[in-house]
C-alpha cells in the first residue's frame, strides 16, 4: 500500500473511531460500535502494513522529516492494532459505564456516572465515604477486572510484535520519550517539594475539618471542589466569560464554527471532561459534564484548549502531523489555558473575585497544583512497574496505595489500582505539559507582557506560531523554538512556590 493510500485510510479510520467515541462518551449513544469499525479497516491494520510502517521507519534518514512522520505512522500502526484486539473489552466497559450504579448503605442509588460530581459535591465527610465505600464495591466486582484483563492483553500484545524488549522499551522507541529520565525528574520534584506539601497540607486538612492521618481520596475531591467560591464562578454565565476572554485575546472560541461546545448535564455523560477531534481541524466537540463552580471553569479553560488547538491545525498538512504525535503538545496548550485560573489580574477581571479573595483563591490553586503535580509523578513511578512486568499483578494494588499515598498523604484504596490508570504512559504527556506550558506562558510573558491573554495579538501569534503546527513537533522542541527554554520542572516548582505566597 503506497504512503498517500494509508494515510487517506488511516484518517478515515481515526474519524470513525473518534466519532463513536465522542457519541458513547457524551451519552447520545448507550453502546460503542468499536468492533465493526476495526472490521472495516482490517486492510490498514495488516501483518503486511505493519511491516512496511516498521520498514519506512528503519529505512527513514536519522533527524528527517521522513523520520518524524514514519515513528508516528508506527506508533499509530501499534496502538490501533492493540486497539482492535482491546475494541470488545472496551465496548464492555462503555455499556457497563452506562447501565451501572452504585447501592449506597443508606439505601441510595447512584448513576455510576455521576459518583464522581456527587463525591466532589458532599460537604459531609461520613456521607462522601459512604458513597465512595459504595464505588469501590462496583469497581472492584465489575470495572476492575475488566481493566486489570485489558491491561493484561494489551502489554501481551505490544510485547508480541517485537520491536523493542518489552513493553517500555517499546513506548520509549515509538515515543521518543525517555522513562527513565523524565522518572528521575519526578522523584527530584517529590523529594524538592516534599516539606513545602507537607507544611501546606497539615494547614489545609486543619481548615476542612480533616485529620491528616485519616484523610482519604475522597476527601480530596472535596477538597479541591473549593465550593466555597462558587458564588464567584456562576455557571449561566462561564460561557459568555471565556468567549469574552478569548475575544480579548483575538481568538474566535468556536474557531468560526469548527468546535461545537456540548457542555450541559446528560445522563450518561462521563464526568470527566474531554475533547474530541472528529475531523481535524473542522469539527471538534469540547465535553464537559457540569460539577459546579471553579473547577467547571477551569475544565471549561483546558479543553478549550485543546479544541482550539486541534480547530486552528494547518488543514494542508499531512495526517501524521494533524492527528498523532506527541500529546504533551496539545496537553500544555490546554494547560496555558486552564492556568489563567492561576493568575489574579485573570481572576478579578473575568471572575466574581475581588482582591482579597483572589488572593486567598491562589494560594489554593498553588496547594491544588502542587498536589496534581506530585500525583501524577507518582502515578508514573507506579505505571512503570506495572507495565515493566518485573511484579507480580496480585502484588500491584498495594503498591499503587503505597505509592500514591505517599507522594500525596491520602489515602487510596486497593480497588482502583487498575481504573487510576490512563493507558500507554499518558502520564508522561501530562507531566512534559506541565513542564512544556511553564515555559510557553514565560516566553508569552516576554512577547506581550503578564496579560498576554488579553493582548489581541497574542491570540493570533499562538493560531500561527503555536496551533496551526498541529503535533508536528515535540514538546521539547515546541518549548526550544517557542520560548528558547529546555522544558524542566524548574519553572513549575517557582510559580508554585509564587502561588502559595500569595
Ligand atoms: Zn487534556
């Protein structure tokens, strides 16, 4: 098959899965129909193409463009073939997401879907356990074995295909991501930051009613919902919020027509927020499944982010460069978005925060974003065992505990360690944006001040500079050409630090 025929077909194939997926995860669907859809691109997902995309890439010279286009050609070729032998696992998991609820002691019947808003929401601390004690029940006779099965086959069947020696030396040759360093960065971040968490954690498990010893993940959802801010984040008018914000900064928050905001309670609707590209850049769908207050504003920031990014992508450019690559890019830029929540000009401009608030709304932003930070390094450190296939699986739960626990003083339970989990080292991508984003809002900084975001001419140099490059690059090299800065925890680590001294 000759390259133009693969990656008309390839595209096809990507627009069909990420239309049923949207469909099934928004909720206007109750099933997936991810099976057929594999059947119907068998030809593209053959022994042969799977040859000639490790071929193109061996034969590609070193640092070419060839060489960039062909890595993320196989490791698209890679994740779809696993993806066709997951499809029947992960149509499984959608109808159960639909169908399940939780029984809570009380006698109470929750919608699997909305355990997680309803947790965030409870200002009780007995009631929240009660219902996450109900959660954990239905994750671990239903949705953790069906994870810890999928997770199974899918390390089997990356390892299978013999391009590297197990499954994370595979990840490192497809991704370009070395796991060992940036897993060296993370255990520097957590020990650099371990007596500033410790000191702002004792403060405000004190202030929530909580004792540090007893404090669960639970909690934590409370906690971070900060629902004592709501009055100042109304959800009738966030929409008219960020267009205006956006507008300010010279964008057009649906890219003239391209995004499509879906952004209202339907059962069914997974709670956590995402973005989906259905045709890039011209139709994308920002969902988002409202909690209430900051935290929907915030979600609100990061997947536009995304979707501008993925609706202001250079349409003459070649599918590699629109659809895959390395997530960390499009990663950071929602972060540079969800940020603004960092930033008291931001706050007391589009927000109901006056000065004094504003300042006490940041120094929480700083705890949120420490705590975010070290939980996703932590989440790393555990992935690379479990994908390392040097433990036992029986053994993985509670070393997710202990791990997890430990870099973020609460406590997580056994049941999850297979649901907390996004597949193929997502988290490296959320960590290099945390790193990529630190450094683009620097050097934003630089070009048009500290209210780049309502300079109309940073809008449009982000559109040309920055989304219109798809994921053509690394966040590395985004980070290189973009602000002339090594991409590092550094930068990260002093804003936190800026952030609780507010
Ligand atoms: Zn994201």
């Amino acid at each position: 098959m000759n390259l133009e025929r693969l990656r008309a077909r390839a595209q096809s194939f990507t627009q069909d899965v990420a239309r049923e997926s949207y469909l099934a995860y928004s909720g206007l669907k109750p099933e997936a129909a991810l099976q057929t859809i594999y059947e119907r691109y068998a030809d593209i997902l053959s022994d042969d193409a799977l040859s000639e995309c490790i071929q193109r890439f061996r034969d590609a010279p070193h640092d070419s463009e060839d060489a960039r286009a062909a890595r993320m050609m196989l490791e698209w070729q890679v994740e779809s073939r696993v993806g066709r032998q997951l499809a029947a696992l992960d149509e499984r998991e959608v109808a159960l997401e639909h169908a399940g609820v939780i029984r809570v002691a009380d006698g109470r019947v929750i919608p699997y879907q909305r355990v997680a808003i309803d947790i965030a929401n409870s200002g009780d601390v007995t009631d929240r356990r009660a219902i996450d004690e109900a959660r954990a029940r239905t994750v671990e006779e239903s949705f953790a074995p069906l994870r810890l099965e999928r997770l199974q086959r899918e390390r089997d069947a990356v390892e299978s295909l013999g391009i590297a020696a197990g499954y994370n030396s595979t990840f490192e040759a497809l991704s370009g991501i070395s796991l060992t360093t940036l897993a060296a960065e993370c255990e520097t971040f957590l020990h650099d930051t371990e007596a500033m968490w410790n000191s702002v954690l004792d403060e405000r498990l004190r202030a929530f009613g909580v004792p540090r010893g007893e404090a669960t993940r639970a909690d934590s959802l409370a906690l971070f919902r900060l629902r004592e801010f709501d009055d100042a984040f109304p959800e009738t008018s966030m929409e008219s919020i960020i267009r205006r914000n956006c507008a300010e900064m010279g964008l057009d928050a649906n890219a003239t027509g391209r995004i499509t905001f879906d952004i209202g309670d339907r059962p069914g609707k997974r709670p956590r927020a995402f973005c989906s590209p259905v045709r890039i850049p011209d139709e994308v769908y920002l969902v988002l499944r409202p909690h209430g207050g900051q935290s929907d504003y915030g979600t609100f920031l990061h997947e536009l982010g995304h979707a501008l990014h993925f609706g202001n992508t250079r349409a003459d450019y070649p599918f590699e460069y629109r659809w895959l690559g390395d997530n960390s890019v499009t990663e950071s830029y929602a972060m540079l978005f969800d940020h603004r929540m960092q930033q008291r000009a931001w706050l007391q401009r589009y927000t109901g925060l006056d000065r004094n608030r504003a300042g006490a709304f940041l120094r929480l932003a700083g705890f949120e974003e420490l705590h975010f930070v070290r939980r996703y390094c932590a989440k790393l450190l555990y992935e690379i065992q479990v994908y390392s296939g040097a433990v036992d699986w029986n053994a993985l739960p509670d070393i997710y505990v202990e791990i997890l626990a430990a870099a973020t003083g609460f406590q997580y339970r056994p049941a999850d360690a297979f649901i907390d989990l996004d597949s193929r080292f997502y988290s490296t991508r959320y960590l290099r944006a945390w790193q990529l984003q630190a450094v683009l809002d620097e050097g934003l900084v630089d070009r048009f001040d500290d209210d780049w975001w309502r300079n109309p001419a940073a809008g449009p140099w982000i559109v040309s500079e920055l989304f219109a490059e798809g994921q053509r690059e690394s966040a590395s090299e985004v980070g290189l050409r973009a602000s002339g800065a090594r991409i590092s925890f550094a930068p990260l680590t002093r804003k936190i630090e800026s952030l609780l001294e507010s």
